[in-house]
C-alpha cells in the first residue's frame, strides 16, 4: 500500500508476503497488505500495486494499481 505525499511522491507503508493461490481456491485464498491509521482527519489518497505471477507464463511486466481517497494518516 502506498500513500500519497505532498511533496508529488508515493510511499509504501505496507506490503503483504509473497502468496502462492491456486484457482479456485475462494475467499480465503488471497494475500493482504494491512496497516493501522495513526489519525482520521484528513483524507489521503491511497493506492495499492499487484504482481501477479503465473507458473509456467511469460509475465507482461504490467502494473496494475487501484487508487481511493481514505481518511486514514499513517506515521
């Protein structure tokens, strides 16, 4: 998870550990990146990265980010 700064830069502040899914394996099959707010009073924009890997297939080098605006402030 990254946050936005000011200053024009996105920091990471979370990440999650590197997660084998096999297909079909439903809710309880995926990876999280968490981290507690220090403050709600502002919101913050906030994005997260996924790389995804499949097994035997030539990766594309895409990177795909989801973006929102949260009142969350990580220190």
């Amino acid at each position: 998870m990254y946050e936005w700064y000011t200053d024009g830069t996105w920091r990471q502040k979370a990440c999650s550990s590197t997660v084998t899914v096999t297909a079909g394996g439903g809710a309880g099959n995926r990876s999280n990146a968490r981290h507690a707010c220090d403050s709600t009073s502002q919101p913050i924009s906030w994005r997260n990265h996924e790389d995804v890997d499949v097994i035997g297939e030539i990766d594309t080098g895409d990177t795909p980010y989801r973006q929102a605006v949260v009142n969350c402030v990580v220190n």
